[in-house]
C-alpha cells in the first residue's frame, strides 16, 4: 500500500499571563471550556495542545491551525492570558513547572525527576498520511538527512531561565535528553520498530508507546508519519513552510523505496551532530550537507535551498511548488523566530518585548506582521547586522538615520563626502605612517553613517569594562610589587617574569601608583548581540581624540542627520582625562603629555588631547630634571604628571643631545617625584598572551564572575595547546603577544596556503611570541558604498576606554566616548594602517541619567 499524503498538525502552545510576561499555570480551567477533541492536555500545566483535523493541503493546514489558534486565543483571553507557540517561554525558569494531576504524569515525574521538571518546552508535530507502518519505517530512516533543516527552520527557544543560552533551539538540547529521543538507529520493518519499543518497555526505561520521542516515527495514535523534532513556531506560516518540506520528503523517500534505490547510510554520531548543529545556530549557523559523500558544512541558507531543490518535483506534484518556495525565501528574510526574538532582545534588552513578540505573533495573521518601512532591497543581509534585520529592514535604531541617507541619494552623499574629506584636510585628521621614505600623513577616514550603541549595551559595557579595569590594575600593582598571584599558583611565574611586556625595573615605582590610568578596550559584538572584549590596551590606547572628532566631523558635514534626544556628548573625555590624571598629582603642578612629537602615528591625538585637556604638549627636548624634580624647560613649571605617549620605552628615551632623559624622569618617579600615566612595565598586561588570564584575574582579586566574555584564545608555549594551533593555522587568528595596530595578524581563513605555511614556522620556532584565536564573526553595520551608490555591511569593532583614579569600582569611569572602526569591503581587519576607517559613535544615554549630551 502507497503512503496517502494526507496532513495534520499537532501544536503545543505556551500560556501566557498578559500582565507579568510570565507562563501560567490554568491550561485546566482553560480547556475546560473548549473542544476536547481538538484541545487537549500536556504533561506541565502551563501548556495546551491543539490537534488539527485531516486535511489533504498545506492550504487546509494552513486553515486549521488558525482555527485552532483563534479558539485558544477567545478561551485564555478570558484569564488574562495570552498564547505563544515557541520552543521555550522567553521568561520560564525552573519553578514554573506545574505538573498536570493524572496518573500516567505522574509515574513520569516519580521516575524521570529533574527531566521531566525541565520540560518546560513546546514542539510542532507533523503528521503525514502513510498507512503501512513498513514503509514509514523506511521513509522515516531514509529522510534523516533533511530533519537538521526542518529544525533550523522552526527554531524558536534562544532565551532560557531568563537567559540568552546562545542556541537557536535549546529545546531541542532538553529533549534530546529523553532516554527514547533522537535515532531508532538502522531498522528493516515494523516488526523489528515494535520489538524496539517492546525492549524499551520491558526494560523499564519507558512505560509505554506514547513515550517513543524519536525524532520521526510511526504514530503511536494514528496511520501517520510524525515529524517530532521541529520547535512550535509562532508564525503559522513557518510551520505550513515545515510540513510542506516534511511532505514532500517522505513522498521522494516512498519513490526511492518503490525504485528500489538503496537507503543512505547517516551514521548516528553524524546525524546526531547535524542535529546539534542546527540548534545550536538555527538559520544564522552552518549546516551539514551530507550529499555526495562526506558532510561538510555549509550555511543554512544554501542548505534549505538545496533540500528545497531536491524535493521540487514532489512539491510540484502537490501542487506546492509556488507556496513552499516562495514560503522558505520569506523565512530566510526574516529569520527564524529565535532570529527575530534576539532582535527584539537587542533592541531595548527587555525579555517582555521578546514575550510581547512572540504572543503577538501567535495571536496574528499566518504569515506575521508586514514591515512598516522600506526594505533596502540591494542591501547584502547577514545574521549579526546591527541596523538592518535579516528582512533588509532597517532596525529601529536606525530607520532615520538610513531614511535620511536615503533622501541624500549618491549626489548628496557624495557632496558630504566632498566637505567630510575638506573638513578633515583643514584639520589635519589623519595618522601618520613611517615609511623608509620618511614620514606622511594619511587621512583618517570617517563613514558618515554612524554606529548607535544603545542605553542598555552601554550599560552592560560599563559594567563589564569596568570590572576589568579593575582586576588589570590590580594584577599591574600586585606583579610589581607582593606577587600574591604568582606564589598562589594561579599563574605561572615563567608565564610573567621574563614576558615580552615585563620590566624589572617597574617594581621600582612606589606601591600606591596607579599604573595604567588609561585603558583601551577593543570589543566585538557577535551575530546574537553579545558583546566580547578582543583586546586589552593599557600601554598605550590611541583613539579618544578620534573619536571626538569623528561627532565633531558630523556635526559639521551632515548636521541635518536626525540625531537621538539621549546622544551622549564625547568631547566630556577631556575633562574626565585631565581630573583622572591630576587625581594622583600634587597641586600646583602642570600636567604633560609627554609625545614622540610629529612622527608619531598618533599625532593628531597628541595635540588633540593636550589642547582639550589642558595639558602641555612635550618632547623630549622639553623636559629637564633638576634636584629631584621634573621641570617643563620652556616655563620652569614643575610638572606633576606625565602622561606617556611615546613610540619608544621612557628607559629608552633621549633629548637631542643624548641625554638619558626617560631614565633620569623615572628615577625622579620611582621616588615619587613625578606621577607616570601607563608607566613602563604594562605591557606585561597588554600581552596578547596574558589577555586568556583576565578572567582568572577577576575571579582572584575582585572574587567576581567575569561579566564581558572573552575570545577563546591559545597561548602557544603551551605544547599542548601548540600542536593543536599549528594544525588549525588555516582556521585561527595568529598574532605577535607583543604586537599592535594590526601588524602579524594572520587571518587563517583568509590567507593563502604560503602565509599559512609561512606562519606555522614562525610559530614552531619561537612559540612563546605567539597566540591563536578562534575566528570571531564581527557584527557589521552599514557604510556608503560609493562605487554601488547603495548602503552596504562592513564589518566593525569598537574601542572603549576606561579612566583610572584606583582600584575601587567607583575609581573607574567608563568615558562617553568610543571609536567604532570599520574594516574595507571584504575583511576583517578594522586598523587604519591595514585600511580601515572609522565611524562616528552614537553612544545613547542610560534613562534617568543626566549627562552632557550633544
């Protein structure tokens, strides 16, 4: 006997408590007043399903979910609640469960426990019409290979126990726990399924046929083939998108069965990694694409393209050809509901808008809510865009600062360009490079579409970066002074004393000096939103006075842009640098900026910062000690800090003349004499290969979880992590432990097979130089693509910086300012020197906090 082909559903449904956002435990008193033929039970009392009659279309289907749906709404409005079909509620914890009073529940609860107080999750099955229980056996093994796709598309549980868990369907992890969930393994009949479920039974691991959770299976209740491993999906359409697929698979499974095509073997650990795979990133991840042989991954986008491809014959045998596809090219615009739950989550970092989203998508039109602006229809989408969603929606953040770029059009862009480039030449806002030349200056370059860092990230920037600040001050006095860290044992004294950043002689300053009163921050933020600290800067963090000008550049070039009423004012870095720097100063003495002069990169900086902060700008040749004393030469004012922006060690720095003036300068400040801003010997902090141990650092002297994540990074003298790093070259981020603005960053995926080579001896012969990091997928926001005359996505990171008066949390002052830098079309390296430019950075004032603003 053929496979019918008939459809049903069955959706497991969240209840909702309109006014706390939180689930609800009256699935009881809610079902009792609806049908009980189409509305039944689960095992938790916050859950109803709905069970939809037979239909022969995916149009029927269609139809009888909203049905169904609209009952549920009508019934539960009565209590106040609200309805949402996702995997997981956004705001479920643990103690939400509520076991529903029946016997069979209960012995599930006696025996299973922890298991079954976790089941706090929704699914979507879907039934296909197939008869003879032999041949579903053989579709159900056949079609394997498709089920990662299926549960990427549905993926609807990123938050829970109030948590981003970083996976597209953490139900899927939860369920996957159930002894009888995943693969049956290879089958030859029914029979041999039957005496499976006997075993199992027998064993007393289950206690009856309903509690085969395998993730497609012959019905327990009706002559149907069960898709079970898909998560509730609030939009209608995303679940009629799945059973048409589901469909249609099963139908070119029977053809390959009665062709008499042999079954593809998947092993289970594989299938079981496919699985995972596509929980753990849902449509914005890889998936594994197991045609023509081994798997590999491939994007998710090209991986529902190709199982559409593959099924289109039987799809058009249905008569579904037009709906499924046009139907899968939506969901890839829009995402996946775990897509769209992050999005409203980043927004605001409210966990009720993410409720408010699900349950208005539950309760709403099959196809969800149509965008209420335009879709940058060229715009190149990626998951991890910050101003234009999957959809090529511009975010809310966003709409008018792109409305306004719009309206500019490619003349008017490129007008502002024109006054942008003249404005930074009258200015000197540029860098310079030291070639074998000489030197030259090279412009600075900003985009004019900004980058908005909203209240609540600023806020979890400050909080994090803060910390941080505090633990590397910490360890700076503690390495240089008690060493409490090293005889701890938490780390190794080889791993400190005698590092590339180490100074012997920096134990010479006195106990209670700050040492690193300016920090740089460089963070990433990745595809769902979080952010990451990627380096440490506290030797020498160029990038305030950038910053600054970057707003100032704005306000002059485009001051018609439509700017936000909470737009912090950057140019407050000043002040909070000139206050941070006398803090440890005696009165009456000048603070100094102490330079390389106008052959250093940072030039610019030197004499923005001196100008706005109210410090003298000195070289070497303007500074004398005398009596014990650092004296500016010009005025004879004695100077009381000085802060060091120099390209060469102060031990190493002389006048013209010769004179050894950086040793004479730190000997007045190893007497007190003199407060040195980022004193010599921090870079043993600022080590590409000490950044691993922060976190440790947190933990040991703040006795605080780290609140910012940091990237998986390896230190190669290390042997064993070596050998792991020097077959991966082509897979990681190498760079020198010593290294900055970009120099010896080898991006493995992007270089050539003689650059990987290349670097894998450099590493094997001085290991100790080097540290690996896994590849971090930067978040873009767009930039004005002049040769497209269109917006386009460039990848960006962000550079923070922290002032430091001591080591108590009210002594670091995270400032307003931050320098958002833009890598060039294609990369991945955001440095001015490797060609990337800048952005002005809309940081957005905390509510209720009065600030200067602009």
């Amino acid at each position: 006997m053929g496979a019918e082909m008939t459809l049903g559903a069955e959706e497991e449904l969240h209840l909702i408590d309109l006014e706390s956002r939180q689930l609800s435990a009256r699935a009881p008193q809610v079902l009792s007043r609806l049908d009980k033929t189409s509305y039944s039970a689960e095992l938790q009392r916050t859950t109803v399903e709905t069970n939809t009659d037979v239909v022969s279309s995916l149009a029927g289907l269609r139809e009888e979910l909203l049905r169904l749906r609209k009952g549920l709404v009508e019934a539960a409005a009565r209590d106040g609640l609200g309805v949402a079909a996702v995997g997981t509620a956004p705001r479920s914890t643990f103690t939400d469960f509520e076991l529903t009073a029946t016997g069979r529940y209960g012995r599930m609860h006696e025996q299973y426990r922890l298991l079954v107080d976790e089941q706090l999750i929704c699914g979507t099955q879907i039934h296909v019409g197939v008869a003879d229980r032999d041949l579903a056996v053989e579709i159900m093994q056949r079609i394997a290979p498709t089920l990662p796709v299926l549960l990427a598309l549905s993926a609807s549980s990123p938050f829970w126990n109030g948590q981003d868990t970083g996976y597209a369907s953490i139900r899927t992890t939860i369920w996957q726990r159930w002894p009888s969930a995943g693969s049956t393994g290879p089958l030859e009949s029914a029979a041999q399924y039957d005496r499976l479920l006997d075993d199992l039974i027998a064993s007393g691991v289950i206690a009856d046929r309903k509690m085969a959770y395998f993730d497609v299976r012959p019905s327990s209740h009706a002559p149907t083939l069960e898709l079970r491993v898909c998560d509730a999906c609030p939009l209608v359409d995303d679940a009629v998108l799945i059973a048409g697929l589901f469909r249609a698979a099963a139908r070119a499974a029977e053809l390959d069965v009665l062709a008499g095509r042999p079954r593809p073997q998947v092993p289970t650990p594989l299938y079981r990694a496919g699985i995972w795979q596509a929980a753990r990133g849902g449509l914005s991840g890889d998936l594994l694409d197991a045609a023509g042989g081994a798997p590999r991954p491939v994007p998710a986008p090209q991986a529902v393209r190709a199982l559409l491809d593959s099924v289109r014959p039987q799809l058009e045998e249905f008569g579904d050809w037009e709906d499924v596809s046009e139907l899968a090219e939506a969901a890839l615009a829009r995402g996946n509901s775990a897509d769209r739950q992050r999005a409203a989550f980043v927004a605001r970092g409210e966990l009720d808008d993410v409720v408010r989203l699900v349950v208005e998508e539950t309760h709403g039109s099959a196809a969800g809510e149509a965008p209420g602006t335009a879709a940058l229809r060229r715009y190149r989408t990626r998951a991890g865009d910050e101003a234009v969603g999957l959809n090529a929606q511009p975010r809310a953040a966003y709409r008018d600062v792109i409305e306004h770029v719009r309206q500019l059009g490619p003349e008017g862009v490129a007008a502002a360009e024109a006054d942008r480039d003249a404005w930074a030449r009258e200015r000197h806002l540029a860098y310079v490079v030291n070639e074998p030349g000489g030197s030259s200056e090279k412009p600075f370059h900003v985009d004019l579409v900004p980058r908005v860092v909203l209240p609540h990230e600023w806020e979890q920037l400050r909080a994090g970066l803060v910390q941080r600040a505090r633990a590397i001050e910490f360890f700076l006095r503690d390495v240089y002074g008690a060493q409490r860290i090293l005889q701890d044992g938490v780390l190794p004294r080889e791993a400190v004393v005698g590092a590339p950043g180490w100074q012997e002689r920096a134990t010479r300053l006195p106990a209670g000096a700050v040492r690193a009163p300016v920090m740089g921050f460089d963070l990433v933020r990745n595809e769902y939103g979080r952010w990451r600290v990627l380096e440490d800067n506290v030797r020498n963090p160029s990038g305030v006075a950038f910053g600054i000008a970057a707003r100032a550049l704005m306000d002059a070039v485009v001051p018609d842009m439509p700017r936000p009423a909470e737009l912090l004012d950057p140019a407050t870095a000043f002040e909070r640098l000139r206050s941070t720097l006398l803090s440890r100063s005696r009165p009456g003495m000048r603070p100094v900026l102490l330079s390389s002069g106008p052959a250093s990169a940072a030039w610019f900086e030197h004499r923005r910062l001196a100008d706005g902060a109210g410090l003298l700008l000195a070289g070497a040749d303007d500074l004398d000690v005398v009596r014990g004393r650092v004296l500016h030469r010009a005025t004879g004012d004695p100077v009381g800090v000085l802060y060091l922006r120099l390209d060469v060690e102060l031990l190493d720095l002389r006048d013209g003349s010769g004179r050894p003036i950086g040793q004479e300068v730190f000997d007045v400040a190893a007497a007190g004499g003199v407060v040195l801003a980022n004193a010599p010997g921090n870079g043993i902090a600022d080590d590409k290969a000490m950044y691993r141990s922060v976190p440790e650092f947190i933990t040991y002297y703040l006795r605080e979880r780290p609140l910012l994540e940091s990237v998986p990074t390896y230190r190669l003298s290390d042997e064993g992590e070596r050998r792991a790093v020097l077959e991966r070259v082509g897979e990681l981020v190498t760079k020198p432990v010593d290294g900055y603005g970009g120099a010896g960053v080898l991006i493995g995926p992007y270089a050539t097979a003689a650059e990987v080579a290349a670097r894998r001896q450099e590493i094997a012969s001085a290991p100790a130089n080097w540290v690996a990091q896994e590849v971090v997928r930067l978040s873009s926001v767009p930039s004005w693509d002049a040769q497209a005359g269109t917006l386009q996505p460039r990848r960006v990171d962000l550079r923070a910086f922290v002032y430091v008066t001591g080591t108590g949390e009210g002594e670091c002052h995270l400032a307003d300012v931050a320098l958002t830098r833009v890598a060039p079309e294609g990369s991945l390296v955001v440095n001015s020197s490797r060609g990337g430019g800048a952005k002005d950075t809309w940081v957005l004032a905390p509510k209720g906090e009065d600030r200067p603003r602009t």
